[in-house]
C-alpha cells in the first residue's frame, strides 16, 4: 500500500523541531531513521498529519565516552555503533547487540534514539538499555530532563516521554572490564523480532561470588523486564551450574509473554531458561576469561 | 482473543452496579471513548479512537447492554468499524460481595477484522490487555473521586 | 492543490531538480519521475529489499525513505553500476555464475553486494550471507549468488577497483 | 547420445544482461499513454452477504475516474469455467456475498495508485456477516455454513479411482499400516507481486491484456469467454515474469478486472498487486488431509496402498484445481513396483483465499505421505527404510514401466541413485557417529528420499475431474526462423519467467542449424496474437515438450536450406553440411554458400528455388507426443512426457534446547536425462530446495478461527534469507529419455517437492530415542521443540 498524505517539515536544530512538535502535538510524528514508522505509513496503520524529519540536526548524531559513561546521541545510526572502536573496546556487548539488529540496510539508517523510544519489547536496544542501566535525555518547550530505563518503558511501543519531547541522547554508565556480559536471542530467522532476548551483565569477587548482576529479558511481555528475583537470588552467591539454572527458573516466572503465531507464551517462557542459563554461562566464561 | 481478570472496588455492590449501569462513566472511562450517545433502551452508538503510538484508529458502532441481572450481572457487547478494519467483543461482568468491598468478575472476548487483525498480530493482544486494564482503573478512579464527594 | 517539496539530488552521476508530494516514497520517484525502472518493488515494509540502492555511499531500501528526504543526497542504482556498456565485475561475476534467474531481486542484491565488497573486500562465506540478509531471493536460494560474490571480490582485487 | 556442441554446455544466459544492468521490461515498468491506475478495497469478513456498497464520495476525491463493483461485473462479464460439475459462480469480484477475508469488493481507477487508496477509504460498504468455516472436514458436515448456494454443499467433488485389484493386495497382507497425514499451504510469493493492465479498445470491441501469466494460453479460453469474446478478441502479452512457481499460472481474475474497469472509465488501467494483497488473496495452496491404508508384505514389500485425500481448495475451486488432487497421478506409484493403488479424493471449498498452482503443484501434497510411508514401514517391521526402497524399486531393465493407472515411465536406474547418494552422504559412517553423538547428547539424524520427477503435462489430466476424461495431449509448437543476414528469431508458445528457457532453447537451435547461439534471438516477450500456441511454462515440461518443439522447427529450417543449397551448389544434399553458418559439400569443402545468401534467395529471388518450395526460410513446428494418450474406461492414461528421478540426502541436528533444526549437509543425486544446459538445471533445484526448506520450516498462511488472515506481511509469512539457507551439493546421472530427441527430463519443480517429507523423516530419525512420531508438514521451532520434550 501507499502511504497516507502529510505534511513534511524539517528542522535545522532541536529547538525548531521543539517548536514544531508543540505546534501539532498529537497529530506530528518524528522521522529519524524510518525503518520502524515508515512501514507502518506504508501499511496505512500509522497516518500522522505532520512529520518532522530531524535527519538533518547533525547535533543529534555523536558517541561520546566521557569519564564514567557513553553519551550517544538519538540521531546516531546502528552502523556508527556496531563499528565504533572505542564501543568495542569500552562496551562490547553494546556493539554485539547493535549488529543483531536487522540487516545491513536497517543498520545503515535505524537510529539508536528511534529504536528506544520505539520501545518494541522484542527489540534488541529496549532490552539491553535496561540491562546497562542506562538512562535517556529527553528534550521539550520546558527544557531537558532525564528518564531512567525501569521508568522509560510503559508498554506495547509506549515510553513516559511527552507527546512533546524529543529523545535527544543515550546514556549508559561505564562498565568495568572486570565484568562478564552477553547478549543472545532466539530468532526463527537471523535478524527477526527475537522470541526471546537476554542481556546478561556479571561480576564475581575475588572470593568467586557474585557481587553484580544484571538480567534484563526482550520479547517476554509489552515491554522489557528486569528478572530482578533472579538477581537477587544469584547475589552473594557462589556461580555454578547449579545456582545458574536456579536463576534461570525464576527469570522465566518473572516473564509474562503473550502467544502469538510465532510462539506461544508457554515455549517463551522455556526459553527464557535456556536463554538466561546460556547468557549467565558465557557472561561466567567472560568474567573468568 | 479472549481474557478474564477481576478487579476489586472498595465499595459496595449497589454502588459499583449503579456505576456500571451510568453511561457518562462508561463514556468517561471506556478508553478512547469520545461520544456514547444513547439510542434506545440500554443501546447506545459510539465513537472510539483507540491508538498505541503512532498507530491510531477510530472506531464508529454500537454498544449495548445485555442479559441484565441487577445488580451482579450483565454483557456489554460492542461493535464498530474503521479505516483500519472492524472490532467486535463482548464483556461479561459479575458483581460479587465481599463484605464492604465488591470484586468484578469479567471475561472478555474480542473478534478484530481486516486491516488491523492482518497486521498487528504482534501487538494485539498486547494492546488489549493495556486497554482493559485502563478501563478498570479509570472506573476506580471515578468511583473514589465519586466517593469522595 | 497539493503540496510539492523542490528536492535536488545525483542519481548515477546526474543531477536532477525536480517538486515532489511529501508523501511519495523514493523507490516511486526513482521509478517514475527520474524513470529508472531497475529498481524494484517488492514488499514496501522494508522486508525484501529489492529496492535496495546506494544512498550517499550506504545501501538503503528505497520505499522506507520518502523522496523529500533525499534532496542534496547522491544515489546510486543499479543502471549507474556499467560504466559505457562494461559490466561492473560484481555484473559479470553474477552472469558467469548463474547468480540470478528471474531478474527481479537482482538490482537489490547487486547494491547491496557493490557496498559489501566496499566495505569488507575479502568477505568470508558467512559475511556475504550476512551481507545480503536484507534481500530475499526467491529463485536461486542463494548458493550462486554467494558464488558470485566471491568470484567478484576475486576480480575486484585483481582489477584494483 | 549424439554429439552436441551447445546443448549440455554450461552456456552464460542471453538474457541476463538486461536484467544485471536493471533493463528488465516487467509488468510494472510497462505504461500506456492516459492510463489509470486501480486499488482494490478488499473483505475484511470471511463470510457475509454485501447489503450495500456506496463508493459516490470515492468517485468525488479530485483524480478519481471511476469504480467497479460485484454488481458491475456480473452484468458486464460471465463466471470462470471451472473443472468441476457443481454449479459454481466465480467472478473476479465478490457478487453479492464475500467468501474470503481479501476479496476485492470495489475497485477503483485514479490518476495514481495514492489517489485510488486514498478513495477506498471513503467508500462504505455495509455488511451481514455469517458464520466462516475454515477446517476442510467441518465443511463437509451436513449443518456446515454454506459457501455456494447453487452448489448445496461444501463438498464440490468426490470421485474414487481404482487401479490394480486392490482387495487382493489387502487380502494377501502380512501387515495392515493406517496412519492419517496432514500438509500445510505455503506458497512461493515471488518477488514480484501480480500485475495487469487492461485496455479495452470500443473500435474493435477487443482487450489487450498485459500480465504476469506465465501460463496465458491454458486460461486465454476461460478469460475470453468471461469478457464476452472470441479468442481473437483478447490479446494476451506477457512481459519479463519476475519469478512465478505457478502462482502466476490460474485463471486470473484481475486480468478480467482491469479489462471490464477500462472498459467502463475507457481509458487502460493498470493494476500492480502490493505484497498484502498477494499474502491475502493471490493464491493459497490447499492444505490436505491424507488417510492412508497399506497393505505390506513382511519383507517390505508394499502390496498396495488405499489413500483418502481431502484438499481444502478454499472460497472458490478456481482453474488448474482440483489439479493438486490430479496431477500427482503422472506418479501415484513414485519409485516403486506397487501393484494396486485406490484414490478417494474430496475437494472442499472453505472460507479462505482459493488456491492454485504453485511449484510442485501437488506433488510435495502427495510425496508426503508416500514417503513417510516408507520410513514408518520400515520402524514397523524393523528394516532399515533404505532397504525397503532397494525392496520395492522398479528396476532398471523393467523400463518403459507402466504404472497401475497407466504412466509409462521412460527410464531410469533408481537403486543405482539410491546407492550413489548412500556413498556421498557415508550413510554407514553416519550411523556410526550418530550412536557415539548421542550419548554425548547431541541428535542428529538423516533423511533419504527417492521420488520420480514428472517433466511435462499431458492436458488429460484436468479432465480427469470431469468423469469423462475428454482432453488429451502433452504438445508444444515453435517457430524457427533464418533472416536475410544470418540472424535466427525463435518464437515459443511460452513466457520465460527465470528458468533460462530462452538461453535453452537458443541452445537449442544452435546446435541443429549449427550457427553460434550470440546471433539467435528467442523473443522474450510473449505475445497470443503472434506466438505459436502453447499451454504456456508450467508442469516442468520445457526439457521435454517445448525444447522438442524448438528441435523440430530447426530441423524443418535446416533441411529447407540444404535442399535450396544443394541446388545452388549442384551437389546432392546427402553430401551437404553446415558448420558455423556455412553450408558447404562435405567431399569439396571450399564449394560453399554462406545460410544468410540462402535465406536472402528464399525471400528475393524465389525463382531459384526448387519447384514446389515454400519461399522463407522459417518453420513453424508443433512437437506431438505420441504417448499423450486418451484416458481408457478404467480412466488409465499416461499423463506426462518424461520422468527423472532424484535422490535428496540431509543430515541434521536438533537442538534439543531449543528446538532449532540445523542442516549440516543436503545432497541431491539428480538424474534429468540429457540436461540441455546444466548450469540452469542445478539452478533450479538449489532454488526449489530452498522453496521447501522455507514451506518446511518457516512459512504458512494461518487463519483463525474467525477467517481473519493473521500472515499478510513478510513480518508474519517468513521467507528463508541468505544467512538461513543451507549450502546445496548436487550431482547427477544421465540416462536420457528414449521417447525425445533430446532425451531431457523436465525437472524445473523438483527441487522443492521432497524437502518437506526428508525433514520429517531426518527430524523423526533424530529423535527416534523419544519415539517420536511425525504426520504433519510443520517443523517449525516450537513444533520440534515440542517433540524434543515430549518425554
């Protein structure tokens, strides 16, 4: 199908796309990368009388590892990220997570900041914002403010934002190198919406107990989820086979997914245990690597 | 697709059941909902725009109330077509005491055609589930502002 | 009347002006108004990719991008890839080895391969697959266009291109 | 075999430049001055009666020229012939009632295709719905909503065909096997969508008709007779076809559309299906429902097979069907001496989009059951289903074999394809290492299937639904034709549509004129007013019907130029041959006359030539296969022109975790007789095996219970992309057809036909620790997964 009418404006910086975003409030749109609004334009689901196009606020698009994070700007494609040296080194699970994303030509345009406030809970950047403990700037006519990951997401393709803000960067604290990660989904196809996602972030005292853990699931309800029992069950804790899969019973009590052609909620949440087991197993392999 | 749930008011039956029945606070509280206007004996017509993010469509057709008990049961069945396809669902509701507090037995099931059903499998019931549960928290909102008064 | 949008854009190295309607999607106007039919349709919800073109150096599905939004860009589609009837050695490594039946995703699948070979010169199997993931082909199930993609990173090298 | 220098060389194929070079001509870059463009609003309920349509605000939207609906096309057109007694209407838009989620109800025609969707949403249409029925045997019950009024049921054919004397191999049984089979419908959804354009000219009170139908002729009767005209009054052209599998290959019904909305706006319209449209309502295979008794010996040997199949053909039974019920009877037998076999066939109609050709058309519906079969034999009797293939081969000195109901296979040497892809896959090796694998908890398991492939159709077979089987013949016609300068022009009865038949039949050509293929030009654009007739590119037949047909025409044009030659260089035309264009006298070589000077005295100078000669060098030839024999009373008739054979092999590994199938290895050992250019025939089957590993494992249009179509996007209908697909290792064999000069075997569908029932028979070896037990099509992931942990 071809898309419905509307009118295009394209701003020069934030403030004009503000304006304009206050200017038409519920019936504007912005357009960043396109690859999640404009097929729902083309299949007529999605009409918005205006589209603000920000492609052109080049303000918007940077990685920038300041002391104790990574600034990324919204406007920044998947492609800059997936390829950016200083992200492999710093945040590598950030960089194997961002080349799951799609495929070359998606990656080549979808924008982090489109991806996140997209806010698809099958979506690999949702689920491992919340992992990263990062949080968003957003931007509106009443200045900046920040929202963290647990507050971002609301539900199916809803976040907290204003109808009049703009998400203007990604922030995500500075992993120490000493932790172990992961991030693995399962797919029926490379590249598909993930039945299921898990990003996985640890670290082991010297003592060989966990001291920090982070589990964060994609694909297992309307939004990504914290399996925050699990959590805590492995703080504190020696990390073996056994305790892992202890963790990975109750990450999957903590999923509600819904059933859909592709899968039915009682096989995602299996494999939420498989999935959590084999992120904690090669976050474990990392940490002692 | 279909769904139960209940839902418990901290107020009375008789006056959770005269809620049910007043059409403004379905009007009020039924998401989305921007006429109800009656047009017969418990049937009204209606508009309703439904949207999660940028996809948003409206809805025009008929609700009705059915298989009135006063005051423990009744079925409000709904019907309306749009742009993007038709909805059709029905809500069965029981009213049952419990001491001071009444807790609302409903089960739900719903029919979406065209456009919509085609496209949005993913987000369906994902959507449905966020709707209905808006719906009773905003009737519990009006109950106690009500109550308040 | 409706609205037109002026946009100036290359496309294979010729420079067009011309007013568009916001709406019109990209593969469309390269199609009709610049009347390039080399680039195809297949899904319009980015899934097949066989309006892929090169869009200011990176491969792009042209019906998730609205015309409008490529005023000043340089594009590249797949009649720009001979240059005065000398196939491009992607072209003549898909006709040696059968890299294609009905023709239809070709155009797709030859840019997004023309920017793979820029990227990664010396792909290995598994990075060509990957390469080309965002375009479906229906006849051949891949096995001589991977084929071709290899033998074309071979004449690529030796041609110093 | 004769000695050819272009046919069985891997020859690079002519029209590839164009397509590389993005100068393809396909429908949607064909345009008529002043045309119009259509959009179609389309069902949104699978079952209700239409109380009103009111498209009047649509017609006021600024570029809008016109509206077409049900009621238009009911007084403007009559329905489709069909293949089935039961009175039926089918018009190319729903009349009166909607049948199918997707059914076009109003078609509008505007200046751009924006314009006509923007005007669909102001049309209201008013609705009663009724109840859907969307399972095949549910339709079947007597209190069933009913689709077709005038029909009285659901049930719009039955007929029972028995071969061999069946209660003899039933009575004589060692073991008496019963098992109930189930096949999803997937499709092959090319890249390009369907499209048409339609131009009714008032002067002639003709149509000209562009379209994606790589099978225009078969249907050309059925669309004219709809439009109201004689076959010359319908000019079909098809242009370069961008993939069609056979789901461009039925009686089109937007063809019809366009033609009657041109004729109402009076300007040509042009329609291009989007992929939802196609998704929802281009063509949905039937899924079918196979019952199976088989009556089998202790040692294996199969006595005879009684087979109940039901085929859910959807809101209306549209030409070819009810073919996926007859077509698989070319090979009802498969690979094996099986003495009496019986077919009870229902075709149903349900609430769902109507189905129709697609690659294979049948044959991975009946191979299914066939050869599970096989494997199930096997586990019950404790042999090792390979053995039981060895067991019951028709073996190679039995060949021309004919089957119970009358197929006369020409040739083939199946135990000894079956034994070469045994050694390629080290299928000892692999037991071996399969036991060791499992106890260390990793499953694998290997698949084997041998089937016959059938190359060509004898059209027969689409009366056999008809009980009186009246039709018949499996014949093609070509035009050859030598200019002034040299230059061969090859018309076919057939659009091309990526199977490389223009490059094939240049080859062709080649070889019988001996000039060099670069100056043979085989058209590419079909045209009806000036093609030979053909029943078009369907039903592998090009190898073995249409490549005769290119054969004859040249033989016809080279013997012409040698009688003119022999004249010119007074020699006898025994002692005549040609070599790269020149026709020179074999005992004087340097006496010698170039075939352009030959061709130019056949056109410019007709008094040179011998009394009676036909001035032109150019023939047209139509290639009749002797063997397409008229159905007998018992219904026996041999319904295609040759029949490979093929052996497919797959290892894989399940994980158990999950429920992931991975192939680490897929064989095929291919025997398509001569293979005109090899090239294109492993092309062909790397492309079909890859259509089945899709259907297999990923696609399937799915309903629910409402009739809403739930797969209408690639988001939701998953085709296989690059990184998903396995690796294809082919090798073939040759034994060529002795019922064609050539001896190639059509092969073009093989590919896709076995790969559903080798990952049903690898799966269910892999799991076989869990006694698993595998009737049904679907592996996808949770399917497996399921199976992995029954336990």
């Amino acid at each position: 199908m071809k898309p419905f009418s509307f009118e295009y404006f394209k701003p020069n910086n934030i403030d004009e796309a503000i304006s304009l975003l206050n200017g038409y409030g519920e019936d504007a749109v912005i357009l960043a990368g396109g690859q999640s609004l404009i097929p729902l334009m083309n299949l007529r689901l999605a009409r918005p009388k205006y589209i603000i196009d920000i492609n052109k606020i080049a303000e918007l698009s940077y990685i920038k590892d300041t002391n104790g994070g990574l600034s990324i700007g919204a406007l920044t494609r998947h492609r800059e990220i997936e390829k950016s040296d200083i992200i492999k080194s710093k945040y590598p699970i950030l960089s194997k997570t961002v080349s799951l994303i799609g495929n070359p030509q998606i990656r080549n345009w979808g924008t982090i900041g489109g991806s996140i406030s997209h806010a698809d809970p099958a979506g690999e950047l949702p689920t491992l914002l919340l992992a990263l403990n990062g949080k968003v700037k957003v931007v509106g006519n009443q200045g900046e403010r920040e929202i963290d990951g647990d507050d971002l997401f609301l539900g199916y393709l809803t976040t907290s934002m204003e109808k009049t803000e703009i998400l203007r960067e990604v922030y995500i604290p500075e992993i120490s190198p000493k932790m172990g990660w992961e991030f693995v989904e399962l797919t029926k196809r490379s590249h598909d919406f993930a039945i299921v996602s898990v990003a996985v972030l640890m670290s082991i005292d010297n003592a060989g107990k966990c001291n920090d853990v982070r589990i964060s699931l994609g694909g297992v309800g309307s939004m990504p989820v914290r399996a925050k029992g699990a959590e805590e069950f492995l703080l504190d804790k020696a990390i073996n086979d056994d305790s892992i899969n202890e963790a990975a019973n109750i990450a999957s009590e903590e999923a509600e997914p819904e059933s859909d052609i592709h899968a039915s909620a009682k096989y995602r949440k299996e494999m939420v245990k498989v999935f959590v087991n084999r992120g904690l197993i090669s976050a474990l392999d990392r940490v002692r690597g | 697709m279909n769904f139960d749930g209940n839902f418990k008011f901290n107020a009375p039956r008789e006056k959770v059941w005269k809620f049910f029945m007043n059409p403004d606070m379905l009007a009020k509280c039924l998401p989305g909902c921007e006429k109800l206007e009656a047009k017969g004996e418990n049937s009204y017509e209606a508009i309703v725009k439904i949207g999660i993010s940028v996809v948003k469509g409206e809805y025009s057709g008929k609700v009705e109330l059915k298989d009135i008990v006063t005051p423990s049961h009744y079925r409000l069945v709904g019907e309306g077509g749009g742009l993007s396809g038709f909805v059709k669902g029905e809500v069965t509701m029981d009213l049952e005491e419990e001491s001071d507090k009444t807790i609302v037995k409903w089960k739900s099931v719903a029919q979406i055609g065209g456009l919509i059903a085609g496209v949005g499998q993913r987000m369906l019931s994902g959507v449905a589930k966020i709707l209905t549960n808006q719906f009773f928290k905003d009737m519990e909102k009006e109950l106690t502002k009500e109550e308040s008064l | 009347m409706v609205k037109k949008y002026a946009i100036n854009l290359t496309v294979n190295g010729i420079n067009y002006e011309k007013e568009v309607e916001a709406r019109k999607l990209l593969v469309d106007f390269i199609r009709e108004d610049i009347g390039l039919t080399g680039t195809h349709i297949g899904c319009e919800h980015g899934q097949c990719g066989a309006c892929t073109v090169v869009f200011n150096g990176k491969s792009l599905k042209s019906c998730l991008m609205f015309a409008v939004q490529a005023d000043g860009a340089e594009i590249l589609t797949v009649e720009g890839l001979a240059k005065d009837e000398k196939l491009h050695p992607i072209q003549e490594a898909f006709w040696e080895n059968h890299g294609l039946q009905c023709g239809y995703c070709t155009p797709g699948v030859l840019m997004s391969s023309y920017v793979l070979l820029k990227e990664n010169p010396q792909p290995s199997e598994e990075d060509i697959r990957e390469g080309i993931s965002g375009n479906i082909c229906r006849c051949t199930g891949y096995v001589n266009i991977v084929k071709a993609i290899k033998e074309a990173s071979k004449k690529i090298e030796g041609a110093g291109i | 075999m004769k000695e050819y220098k272009w046919i069985g060389a891997k020859v690079k194929r002519f029209e590839d430049p164009r397509f590389l070079t993005g100068r393809g001509n396909y429908i949607g870059d064909i345009n008529c001055p002043n045309q119009l463009h259509a959009a179609i609003l389309r069902s949104p309920h699978a079952h209700a009666k239409i109380k009103n349509i009111d498209y009047s605000d649509a017609l006021k939207l600024p570029g809008v020229f016109g509206g077409l609906t049900g009621g238009d096309v009911a007084n403007m057109s009559d329905p489709f012939m069909t293949l089935v007694t039961v009175p039926m209407k089918y018009y190319c838009m729903a009349f009166n009632k909607v049948r199918y989620v997707g059914e076009p109800v109003v078609a509008i025609a505007a200046e751009n295709r924006y314009i006509a969707e923007d005007a669909l949403d102001l049309i209201k249409v008013e609705y009663e719905p009724l109840t859907p029925v969307m399972d095949s045997e549910k339709a079947m019950e007597k209190d069933a909503p009913l689709l077709h009024e005038e029909a009285g049921s659901n049930l719009c054919w039955h007929d029972t065909f028995p071969y061999g004397d069946i209660d003899e191999a039933f009575k004589k049984a060692d073991e008496i096997i019963k098992e109930r089979f189930t096949f999803h419908s997937y499709s092959s959804t090319p890249m390009e969508t369907m499209g048409c354009i339609g131009n009714y000219n008032p002067a002639e009170g003709s149509f000209t008709a562009w379209s994606t139908m790589h099978v225009p002729m078969l249907f050309h009767m059925a669309l004219a007779m709809a439009l109201r005209v004689v076959g010359s009054k319908l000019r079909l052209i098809v242009p370069d076809v961008g993939g069609g599998f056979g789901n461009k290959a039925k009686v089109y019904p937007y063809v019809v559309l366009a033609c009657l909305l041109s004729k109402k706006v009076g300007r040509p319209v042009k329609w291009i299906e989007d992929r939802r449209e196609h998704l929802m309502a281009c063509v949905q295979p039937p899924g079918r429902i196979a019952e199976y008794e088989v009556a089998v010996k202790k040692d294996g040997t199969i006595l005879g097979i009684k087979e109940k199949l039901i085929d859910n053909v959807g809101a209306y039974t549209r030409l070819p069907e009810p073919n996926h019920m007859m077509r698989p009877f070319q090979i009802l037998v498969g690979c094996y001496k099986i003495p009496a076999i019986e077919i009870d066939g229902y075709i149903v109609n349900t609430n769902k989009c109507p189905s129709g050709a697609n690659r294979g058309l049948g044959l991975q519906q009946y191979y299914f059951p066939l050869e599970r079969i096989i494997d199930i034999i096997a586990k019950r009797l404790g042999m090792d289903p390979v053995d039981i293939r060895f067991k019951n081969f028709i073996q190679p000195s039995e060949f021309p074999y004919t089957t119970p109901n009358g197929s006369i296979y020409d040739s083939g040497d199946y135990p000894n394809t079956l034994k070469k892809i045994l050694e390629m896959i080290d299928y000892k090796g692999f037991r071996k290492e399969q036991e060791k694998l499992r106890k260390e908890g990793i499953y694998r398991g290997i698949g084997i299937v041998t089937i016959v492939e059938p190359g060509g159709v004898n059209i027969g077979l689409l009366s056999m639904s008809l009980g009186i089987p009246i039709l018949s013949g499996a014949d093609d016609h070509a035009v050859v034709r030598v200019d002034n300068t040299g230059g061969v022009t090859v018309l076919l009865g057939c659009p091309s549509m990526g199977t490389g038949l223009l490059t094939a039949a240049a080859q062709v050509a080649a070889d019988i004129l001996d000039v060099n293929p670069e100056n043979i030009n085989v058209i590419s654009q079909y045209d009806s007013s000036t093609h030979p007739w053909s029943t078009g590119t369907h039903g592998s037949r090009f190898a073995c019907s249409m490549a005769e047909a290119v054969a004859g025409a040249a033989k016809i044009v080279r013997n012409k130029a040698l009688m003119v030659a022999s004249g010119m260089l007074e020699a006898n035309i025994d002692d005549l041959d040609i070599k790269e264009g020149l026709i020179f006298v074999k005992s004087v070589p340097e006496k010698a006359i170039p075939l352009a000077r030959v061709a130019t005295i056949t056109n410019f100078s007709t008094a040179l030539l011998p009394p009676g000669f036909e001035p032109g060098l150019e023939a047209r030839y139509a290639f009749r296969f002797d063997k397409a024999n008229l159905a007998d009373e018992k219904r026996r008739m041999n319904m295609a022109v040759t029949y490979a054979n093929s052996a497919h092999a797959a290892i894989i590994e399940v994980d158990m975790e999950t429920g992931e199938v991975k192939v680490l290895k897929y064989i095929v050992l291919s025997d398509a007789g001569t293979m005109i250019n090899p090239m294109i025939v492993d092309g062909q089957i790397h492309g079909g095996v890859i259509h089945g590993f899709g259907g297999t494992f990923l696609e399937e249009f799915i309903y629910d219970e409402n009739g809403q179509q739930l797969t209408t996007t690639f988001l939701d209908y998953l085709l296989p992309k690059a990184p998903d697909s396995p690796d294809i290792q082919i090798e073939h064999t040759i034994t060529p057809s002795p019922f064609t000069s050539i001896g190639a075997k059509g092969i073009g569908e093989g590919g896709a036909v076995p790969v559903p029932v080798l990952m049903a028979n690898a799966i269910e070896d892999a799991l076989s620790p869990f006694s698993v037990k595998i009737r049904d099509s679907r592996m996808n992931i949770e399917k497996v997964w399921t199976m992995a942990n029954k336990s």
